[in-house]
C-alpha cells in the first residue's frame, strides 16, 4: 500500500525569528523540512511526497521528487490546498499530513500510523500523541488554579496525522480554518472519529530557537 503524504511548511516561523521561512533555517547542514522529506521517503507506506511551501517560494524548495503546492494564511488553510492539489490526482483513500517544524519524525511512525488507520474501519484518522508527564491544572478567575486534570486522560497531540481523504475533505469544506490548530480538530467537530497512536518522545516541534538546538544536538547524535 501506498498513500500520499503532505508535509505543511507554508508558515513564516515568528517564533524562531530567523528572518525567513521557518523550513529553510538550517538544521545540521540541511534545511529542516528536508529531514521530514527524508523520513516520509524511506516509508515504506508512502509513494507521493508534497510540500505547501510559502507563496512565491516554491523555487527554494529544491529537495527532489517533491511536489510543492502553494500554501495558504493559516497552517489549515495551506493543508486544504495541499489536499486539492493531491485529489486532483485521484481520491488515494488515506492521506499523511505533517509538520515541516517536526524534523525528527521516525519513517516507523509513518508507516505505523498509515497502517493502523488502514486497519481499523472504525476510525477515520489516526494521529500521533505523546503522553503528557507533566501535571496540568486548569486556570480559572485572575489566573487561580480552578482544577488538577486528570493525566491519565490527556494527551499532547503532535503529527504525522493520517485521514480517510472523504472525511477530511467533509471536515475542511465545514470548519472553520482559521480557528483550527490542527486537522483533527476539525475531523471532530464533524463527527468524526479520532484514534491516537504514542509517538517516541524524540519527535518535538522546532518553534523557539532552543528547540533548533535540541534537534539538530539529536540528529548530529544519531550519526
Ligand atoms: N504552516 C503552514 N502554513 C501556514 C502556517 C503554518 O504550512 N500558513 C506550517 C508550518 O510551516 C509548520 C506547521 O504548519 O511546519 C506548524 O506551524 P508552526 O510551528 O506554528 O510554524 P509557523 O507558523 O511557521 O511558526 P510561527 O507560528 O512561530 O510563525
Ligand atoms: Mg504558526
């Protein structure tokens, strides 16, 4: 089996603050979306790489055998042009869709998570969470702690997510894209079911230049 992938790196990466695309900032000698292009690449379950690359950029996302679509205002937005541009092709049933800001992406995790959706009709996405090991508490009034949150329950949602195409299509035509902080959420709100799969604790978000240290300290480790 084979299904598309599309790895969003349309945002302008604020937070890190490198005066340009986040997914082009150098990550141990290669621009960070290319360690994901590489991951989905050696995938066994993948057979399309795209990548929604920030407007009028297209040409410094030289990575080969790629396809870059045009992304969009929001992450949401730039995922529905990404799947337009993979539907015009043929409805492929699954669909991966990652962040470019997650370098460390496994390709087992990949192929676990399009496998486990493929395997369980019951579902129609299947993403990758990790465990939260930190205590949360809810804040209430002037920032008082209202509540302790029963661990157990909680997860922290990360990607790559899988989705039957037909549902995320209905979710993204129905939400509201500019609110969304990811696809899932709007898969729920309608009605879809979403199963979650534990991702290894290596696969963290580059957002703040710590995290660029973090990441490129692993990838240089696993050398
Ligand atoms: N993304 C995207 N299109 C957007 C906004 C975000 O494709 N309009 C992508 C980013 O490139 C990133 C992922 O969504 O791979 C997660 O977003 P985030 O980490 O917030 O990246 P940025 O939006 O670039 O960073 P910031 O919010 O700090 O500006
Ligand atoms: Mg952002």
């Amino acid at each position: 089996m084979g299904v598309p992938a599309l790895i969003v790196a349309a945002g302008s990466g604020q937070r890190l603050g490198a005066g340009g695309p986040k997914a082009l900032v150098e990550l141990a000698g290669r621009p960070l979306y290319a360690w994901s292009v590489d991951a989905f690449r050696r995938a066994t379950h993948i057979d399309r790489i795209f990548v929604a690359v920030p407007p009028g950029q297209a040409g410094l996302f030289t990575e080969p055998g790629i396809v870059t679509v045009e992304g969009g205002e929001t992450r949401s937005h730039s995922v529905a042009n990404g799947l337009a541009a993979i539907t015009a092709e043929g409805d492929p049933g699954l669909v991966v869709v990652h962040d470019a800001a997650r370098p460390l992406v496994s390709p087992a995790l990949i192929d676990a998570a399009v496998i486990g959706l493929d395997s369980d009709s019951g579902l129609h996405a299947l993403i990758a969470a990790a465990p939260v090991t930190d205590t949360v508490k809810r804040l209430g009034e002037e920032g008082v702690v209202a509540e302790t949150l029963d661990r157990s329950q909680l997860v922290a949602v990360q990607t790559p997510q899988v989705f039957r195409v037909e549902m995320l299509q209905r979710a993204i035509e129905a939400g509201d894209l500019a609110a969304a902080t990811d696809d899932a959420a709007l898969v729920e709100a309608v009605g879809g079911s979403v199963g979650v799969i534990e991702s290894p604790s290596g696969n963290i978000k580059v957002t703040v230049p710590g995290d660029l240290e973090l990441a490129a300290h692993f990838l240089e480790g696993s050398r």
